[in-house]
C-alpha cells in the first residue's frame, strides 16, 4: 500500500510518498512554502532529482492539489494514478484529553479537531485545511490522524497540571499536553535497541531539539513528563519561541509595549528564541558561526540553549531518580555535534562518560557517545516522524 503523508502548518505543507509494501521506501517528498502569499514556493524531490518552481498558492486546498498533480505528472511523478495511494496519513499538532492514539478521521473526529482551533489557531486549520482538500479530491481514499500530542497522554497529573485555579483546568483544560510525541516515542525504541536493550525496560531522556525542540523523560516506555507545555512555548530556548519565561514578565511588558494578546503571541512565537537574543540568527549553525566570530550576542544565544538542555537533563534524571539512556535527536540534536559538546560536557556526576572522538563532526547517524563504562548509555539516533505516521496509517486502514 503506497501511503500519503501530510504534515500541514499555518503557512507550509510537507509531504512523502511511502510504499509500505517495499519496506517503506519513499517514492517522493517534498514541501510547499509560502502559501498564501503573493507567490510560494514549491519543492519536490524524487528517485535523486529535484524539481522547484515559484507559483501562486493561495490556500491549502490549492497546495494539496499541486502535491497530487506533482504525484501523477508525466516528468516528476512516481505513480500513473492517483487511485494507487491507498491512504493518507495526517500529522495533527494538538489532540487535547480526547485523542491518546491516531484514529480514522470522521466528521466527529473532524468536529472534534474544529473545537481545539482557538487552542491552536495558528496550526490546524491548516491540518483542517489538508483533511478536506484530500476529502475533496480522493473522497473514497481513507484518511488517519496522527497526534502530536498522544504519546504523551500517560504524564501524571503531577507533571501535566499547572499551578493556577483548579476551575480553569476543569473549565478549559489548561494543562501541559507536549508535542514531538511522534518523534519521542520512536526514537527511545529505537535508542535502546541500538544499545541491545527493550525501551520498556528503560529510564530514558530523550532530547529532540530542533527549531522547534523538547526534552522528554521516558519511564518504561511510557511518557511522565515533557518540556513542552499547553502550546510550543513553554521549556528550551528554540528557533524563534522563547522557552520557559516568568509569566509576571510577560505581563509587564504587555503593560509598557501596549501590547494585544496577538502582539504578545508573535513575540514568544516568531522573535524570540535564539532570532530574538542573537538579533538576526535563528539557524543554529549561523549562531555558531556568530559566537566563533566574536559576536556577543550569538554567544549569548548560544550558551543559553545548552544550558537549558543541560538544566532539563538534570531535572529529569530527579524525576526518574537516575537515566539509563540520553538520547540526541532532530535537526541540531542530530547534526550539530557542536551543540552536543557542551552539552555533555561536565556530566560525570551523573556517571555520563562521552568519548568525544566519536562526537567531533558526526552528524545524521545513529551512533553511541558513551564510553563502555558510562553509567549512562549516550547515543546519537536519527529520527522518521513520517515512517511512524506512514505505519500507524497502515494498521488502523488494513485492520
């Protein structure tokens, strides 16, 4: 079964096409950019070739039409109809207390997903937007959602309520939900059986960090806590969100800058973070670049987001009462071994002996840091966020 998996944000859809039954090979994958500008962008990658072009996108429903006549197109596509997908597979960024596990998408779970929109008014309706533009042009074609935030669903109240109110979590259900639970899930398997070991037998700390990035503390193959709190706010310094920040603050600077609610928003969401410390660098590399070149700044940005890293190992390892697995993922977790060193460096207290050799300059490979006589196993694991939506798709549409 050949499966369509789509991961649609505010502004941007990304894409694979993965054939389940040639052991998830990936015909073709690709992002759309920009939609709902003057002109977006469009990438498509398939069999080693590239294909980019500009051109109008003016909304979602649009975008999934380029996707699908990108599928089928004599030049660039990898199939002859479009009746050869057999499923499609969605990325959802937040599924509340209602959704613990991916689910077949109906009009209640559609209903359902409509309700969370002034939770997440930024990212589902583009998830809307996909579901019904599939619906639109393959309406036989099954339809699966996979959520951001199910793995997760096992954190004890302790870890997941927030000291306010009571009422307004029993009003609002506001409460820490976490997301890259896709993400986190799969690579603590994956970590332990690259250290010849089951994940549920495991105290696990698994790091995806990325422009987006969290920590989570993994017991037993089941999540307890995580970084990430109601929205992708709260915790690590990130890309452009500004992590954990006194609320009281928050509030203050509300009252100087006249700020709205929205205003307010765009500033912990798209100026903060490493863009908004360093003054113009969000890229992590171009961070490092700034700090090696002297720029105050981008040392600042820098040393800020390993140290907060750092802080949340600690953190976890007390809440677990010890680690038997760290796990380094995502895009810096997997490349930016520069990032890494800090990280782990003056860790012994915990027992974490890193032979740095095996460090220095690796990056997009699964390979374990520590040394035989570390207590705690370090490895470096690459993850597949969309092979994990590809096969939860897959078991819930053949059952």
């Amino acid at each position: 079964m050949k499966i369509l998996v789509l991961n649609c944000g505010s502004s941007s859809i990304k894409y694979q096409l993965i054939d389940m039954a040639n052991n998830g090979n990936v015909m073709a994958k690709g992002v759309l950019e920009r939609i709902g500008l003057e002109m977006g962008e469009f990438t498509h990658k398939w069999n080693g070739q590239k294909h980019y072009e500009q051109l109008p996108i003016p909304n979602h429903t649009a975008g999934v039409g380029i996707v699908l006549k990108a599928m089928v197109d004599p030049e660039i596509g990898v199939i002859k109809d479009l009746k050869e997908i057999g499923a499609v597979g969605n990325r959802i960024v937040f599924g509340g207390e209602e959704f613990t596990e991916s689910c077949i998408i109906d009009d209640k779970v559609v209903k359902k997903m409509e309700e969370f929109i002034d939770v997440f008014p930024l990212h589902l309706p583009g998830n809307l937007a996909g579901i019904n533009a599939i619906k639109e042009v393959l309406p036989e074609v099954p339809q699966v959602a996979v959520f951001d935030t199910a793995f997760h669903h096992t954190m004890p109240p302790k870890a997941y309520l927030y000291g306010l109110p009571y009422e307004y979590y029993e009003k609002y259900r506001i409460r820490r939900y976490g997301f890259h639970g896709t993400s986190h899930g799969f690579v603590a398997e994956k970590a332990a059986k690259l250290i010849g070991k089951d994940w549920k037998d495991l105290k696990i700390i698994s790091c995806h960090l990325g422009s987006g990035a969290s920590i989570t503390a993994v017991d037993h193959g089941r999540s307890v806590d995580t970084s990430l709190g109601m929205t992708p706010v709260e915790g690590l310094l990130m890309g452009s969100r500004c992590g954990d920040l006194d609320s009281g603050a928050l509030l203050y600077l509300m009252d100087k800058e006249n700020l709205t609610t929205k205003q307010a928003s765009t500033i912990l969401n798209k100026k903060s973070g490493l863009l908004g410390v360093s003054g113009d660098k969000q890229d992590m590399r171009d961070v490092r670049a700034g700090r090696d070149a002297g720029d105050e700044r981008a040392t600042y940005a820098f040393d800020m987001f390993a140290y907060r890293v750092k802080k949340y190992i600690g953190a976890y390892m007390a809440a677990m009462n010890g680690c038997d697995l760290l796990l380094f993922t995502g895009g810096i977790g997997e490349n930016a071994w520069f990032m890494r060193r800090p990280i782990l460096e003056d860790m012994d207290f915990f027992g974490i002996k890193v032979d740095f050799s095996k460090n220095d300059g690796v990056m997009g490979e699964d390979v374990i840091l520590s040394t035989p006589d570390s207590k705690v196993a370090v490895v470096v694991v690459t993850t597949d966020e969309e092979f994990v939506i590809a096969s939860d798709t897959y078991k819930l549409v053949t059952k």
